[in-house]
C-alpha cells in the first residue's frame, strides 16, 4: 500500500477494487451453461465472492482499525469459500482448466492482499478516523 495515498472511501482501496473486478468475473462466469443452470450453486458462488468486496467496505466504513481487521477477515474467508467453489466448478465441468488457474490464482492473490492491509493495519499507529481527535 502506498503510504502517501490518502485514502478516504472504500472505493480508493486497491484490494476492494480487486474484489469488485472478481465479483463480475465470477458472475459473468456464472452466466455460462451449464453453470447458469445450476441455480443454488450459481447463487452461492456468486455471493460468496460479493462478500469479499462488501466485507472490506463495511469494514472500511466502521471508522476503526480493530472493526475494520475484523471484516477484513471475514472478507478473507470468503474469499477462501470462493476458491472452495471454484475447485468444486471445475470438478463439476462447470468451467475448463485455464479459467479454474485463473480466478484461482486471482483468489490466491486477493487473499494475500487482505492479509497484507491487516498486517499494515495491526503494526499502524493511527486507529482509525473515529478514533481522531
């Protein structure tokens, strides 16, 4: 994270960015045959990945470091659960090989991402806008 950047909504952090540009992946994979036949699972799927975004933004919008490490958790297990369900996509033959290696190693990477803004946040000083004086 560029320590210079003022970051003042959600929608400035890179990792939700990411997250945001996965969700419409996800969905547009989604809308495929024989995937968009499978109902409950397209629904899962799909949820589990717009997790991760509305995760980072309502910790974001929570004012505090603490509350926000929280949801950034919450946003790295369900981009856990998102890789789980693209394991289980490809298993079904629901996508080929080269988009499984794909979102996969995207998921792998906005995994890393989160863990990183919560180590920043952990080792930072600062504890949050609510916290300011």
């Amino acid at each position: 994270m560029n320590s210079k950047a003022k970051i003042e909504n959600f929608e400035d952090l890179e990792i939700w960015q990411n997250a945001r540009i996965l969700a419409v992946e996800v969905y547009e994979i989604t809308q495929k045959s024989p995937f968009a036949n499978d109902f409950r699972f397209k629904s899962q799927m799909t949820s589990s990945v717009g997790s991760i975004m509305d995760n980072i933004a309502e910790g974001f919008e929570r004012g505090g470091n603490k509350e926000f490490i929280q949801f950034l958790s919450f946003a790295k297990g369900s981009c856990g659960e998102t890789r789980s369900q693209t394991h289980r996509a490809y298993d079904f033959k629901y996508i080929d090989e080269e988009t499984y290696k794909v979102l996969i190693e995207k998921l792998f990477i906005q995994s890393r991402q989160i863990s990183s803004m919560m180590t920043y946040l952990k080792k930072s000083k600062f504890k949050g806008e609510k916290f300011k004086k």
